[in-house]
C-alpha cells in the first residue's frame, strides 16, 4: 500500500515537472529580453540605459496588473478540460478578450500620463525625456501582450504549455535584430536609443501575440473546442463576474509584490550607490532563481484544476504535496549554490571589491528565504487551482505591507530597535514576510483540503 502510494506521488510529480519546465524557459525568455534591452540601450548611453530601468519599474507594475486578472482563466480552464466540458472553454476565451478590453483603457492611460509621475521624480531633463518615450513606445504593444497571454492561458489551461515557451523564445531571437535595428539606425530607419528598445517590444508583442493565436487555431488538439467559430461574443456578466473575482485578488497581489520590492530600492536610494547595487545583485540573483518555484507553482495551478475537474480532490491533494516535495528540492540546491557562488555571483555584476562583499552577504539571505519562497508560491499556486484566490490577496497583503514593509524599513532605516544595517534590513523583513505567507498559505490549503470531497468539488461547481 505504501509503495503504491510512493509512485502516485511520483506520477504526479513527473507530471508537473513535465508541464513546469516549458514554462520555466518561457519565463527565462521572457526575463532574458529585458536583459538584452538593458545591455543594448547601454551601449548607447547611461542614461538610455537608465531610462529602460526607469520605465520597467512604471510599466512592468501596471501590466502585471492586466497580466493577473487573466490568471483566472488557466484554473478555470483546467478545470473544465478535467470534468469533460472542454466545449466551455471557447466562452471564457472569448470572455477574456472583454476584460482585455476592460484592463487596456486605464492601464493606456496611466502608462501614456506616466510623464505625470516622471516629471514629480524630478530626474535629469534628458533621462525624462527619453523614459516618457520609451513608455509611449512601450504602450503600442500593451493589446498584443495582453491578447497574448489570454490565448497562452488558454494552451496552459489545457496542460499544453510547449507552444508558449516556443513563441517566447521566437520573440527572443526577433527582439535581438529588431532592437539592433530601431536602438542604432539601421537599413535607413532613425537611432531611436532606448526609445527604439520600446519599438521592437512592441512589435515582438504583436508578433507574439500573432503566433499564439495562429497556433490555437490550427491546433489539433484544440479543434473541439471551436474557439474561433465566433469571433466575436457579447459579454456575458455572470461569467466576466466570477473571472474577475478569480482573476481580481491574483492582480492586486501580483501588483502588490512588485511595488514592494520597487518601494524598497527607493529607500534605500539615500543610503549611497553601494547599498543600492549590492541590493540590485541580490535582487536579481533571487528573482532568477524565483522562476524555478514560480513554474512549478503555474504547473500546480493546472494539474490541482485538471484533478479537481476530474472530480478527484485527493488526487488534487497528491499533486499539492507533489509540488512541494519537488520544489523544497530544488531549493535544497538552489540555496546551496547562492552560499558556495555568492562572491562568484556578485563579481558577474561588479568588480567594486565593496560592493561584491555587501552583496555576498545579501546572498546569503536571499539563500535561507529560498525555502518559504517555495512554500508560498506552490501554496499559492494550489490555492488558486481550488479557486481560493482571496485568502492569497489577504495573506499576501498582511504579510508583505503589513510585517515585512515596516520590520525591513525599521531595520535598515532607523536606530529603533538596533543600529541600523542598510538593505539587510530589508532582507530580513522579506525572510519573516515571506516565511509567514508560506505558514498561512499552507495552513489555508490543508484548510481546504480538509473539506469533505463532495463540499469541496460542489463548491468548485458553482464557480466554474
């Protein structure tokens, strides 16, 4: 009995590496062109440079925002794949499109006034400038990703997530030229700099976008679901309600962790150029390695759906429990390779022996809160296979602004409780925010869990 439940659990968890690692390279793809912007732009100028980091950290807040309220469609249409009513699935699709439409009206506008923002930061004329147009450039493509992703929620929806991370690298290897093109002037088109670096998103978002939806509709595994016999569907209120009450808590939470970590860079600003780039090294290093959990917690979100459609909850059980083990895994390794590499990690950055020695022992850090940051996100990532995307905004909000915001600032701010210690300070909140999410989200989903089966699949019923 106890050998066959050793290989359920294993089943499971082959199948979830199986569906986490096309997304995993996707996200890899995805990061990896904000990085060739970035390299790119600087060899223009410092400035175009910083006018890309600039404008992420306006842009990247309020399209994860629109990217979160689709989130609510790969559960839901999991969940419809596993209970047989894969002939639902082309209403939430095409639902999607009018939240689409309902998300790109005021995240236009606020990214097209961001000059309003920009301008009260009080930078350099010229960084302003050039940050105000990188953002219009940027905003032309904001449709094309959102249209994007909705269609890409439907194939992860379905367990098919190969397609995406072959779009994303295509968007890859196109950025890279497009970018050579539109940032230095070439084949008679105007150096636009950094600017340009907003063209070329644009258009790899569109051609992105292009390639998502032509393979949904020459799919054959998608045929059934005749996605595209209508084009286009009136909206039906009952169903965008409860999206958006799915979809609603994933995007002010993702919002939420985002600013978070943006607000933190801004307070550490006055503590000197050093602190900020040993907290950037660490930063990065960690939001590298995050994409490791953050894929297996999306490839939880399905199977958890795709199990419970099944009508099977302790299945759904197994796959939580799966994830977990694989994920406190690799973060067995991950974390070990952040301690023995962190002053090989920090000079890939820098050469400055001060910052590298500040950074390293951020690495440290970044290596214990590995562990809870597994927790909360494949936690995260089951509670919203159960539809229970509420409880994560809660948690996610007490947690981050309500302990871990003002523990780091009292740590690396002031002199209340010890001297202060710069951006450790702030790490050290992250680990006691991070580690109590993962505590609340695990006991939040045993809670679940703990249902009777046929309370628990009712009440996913009534939601789908």
């Amino acid at each position: 009995m106890k050998f066959t439940l050793i290989k359920e659990y294993q089943a499971e968890a082959k199948k979830l590496i199986a569906i986490a690692l096309p997304i995993l390279f996707a996200q890899i793809a995805q990061n990896s062109m904000g990085l060739v912007d970035t390299i790119m732009a600087g060899r223009v100028s410092a400035a175009d440079m910083a006018a890309i980091s600039v404008g992420a950290s306006i842009w990247m807040p309020l399209v994860l925002f629109g990217h979160g309220l689709l989130l609510a469609l790969p559960p839901t249409i999991s969940y419809l794949n596993g209970s047989g009513q894969r002939h639902r699935i082309a209403h939430q699709v095409r639902q999607g499109l009018w939240i689409i439409l309902l998300a790109c009206l005021p995240l236009g506008l606020m990214i097209y006034h961001s000059d309003i923002v920009i301008r009260h930061m009080q930078m350099e004329e010229k960084l302003a400038r050039i940050t105000i147009d990188y953002l219009h450039a940027m905003l032309w493509g904001l449709p094309g990703y959102l249209l994007m992703i909705n269609f890409r929620c439907l194939n992860d929806g379905i367990a098919k997530t190969k397609p995406a991370m072959i779009i994303t690298f295509i968007g890859l290897m196109l950025n890279i030229p497009l970018n050579y093109i539109f940032i230095y002037g070439k084949f008679g088109v105007p150096a636009f700099g950094a600017v340009g670096c907003g063209i070329a998103t644009a258009i790899v978002n569109w051609a992105m976008c292009l390639m998502m939806i032509l393979y949904s509709r020459k799919a054959r595994n998608q045929r059934d679901l005749k996605v595209f016999a209508q084009l286009i569907e009136k909206p039906n209120f009952a169903t965008l309600n409860k999206l958006l009450r799915l979809g609603f808590p994933i995007a002010v939470a993702l919002w939420c962790e985002v600013a978070l970590f943006a607000l933190t860079s801004l307070f550490l600003a006055p503590l000197g150029t050093n602190v900020v780039a040993s907290h950037q090294i660490a930063l990065n290093t960690s939001s590298f390695v995050f994409m490791l959990p953050m894929s297996l917690g999306m490839a939880t979100t399905i199977l958890v759906g795709q199990r419970l459609g099944e009508g099977s909850a302790q299945n759904a059980k197994k796959v939580s429990y799966a994830a977990l083990v694989v994920g406190l895994s690799l973060a067995c390794f991950t974390a070990l390779a952040t301690v023995l590499l962190r002053f090989d990690i920090a000079q890939i950055f820098v050469k400055d022996q001060e910052v590298i020695a500040m950074a390293s022992s951020l690495l440290l850090i970044a290596a214990l809160y590995q562990f809870s940051d597994t927790v909360q996100v494949v936690s995260g990532g089951a509670l919203r296979g159960y539809k229970d995307t509420q409880a994560i905004l809660y948690i996610t909000l007490f947690c981050y602004w309500i302990v871990g915001m003002p523990i780091g600032y009292t740590l690396a701010r002031t002199n209340w409780l010890i001297p202060n210690i710069g951006a450790a300070g702030f790490w050290t909140g992250f680990i006691v925010s991070l580690t109590l999410a993962a505590i609340l989200l695990l006991i939040r989903m045993r809670k679940i869990q703990s249902q009777p089966d046929e309370l628990l699949l009712s009440r996913l019923e009534k939601l789908k």
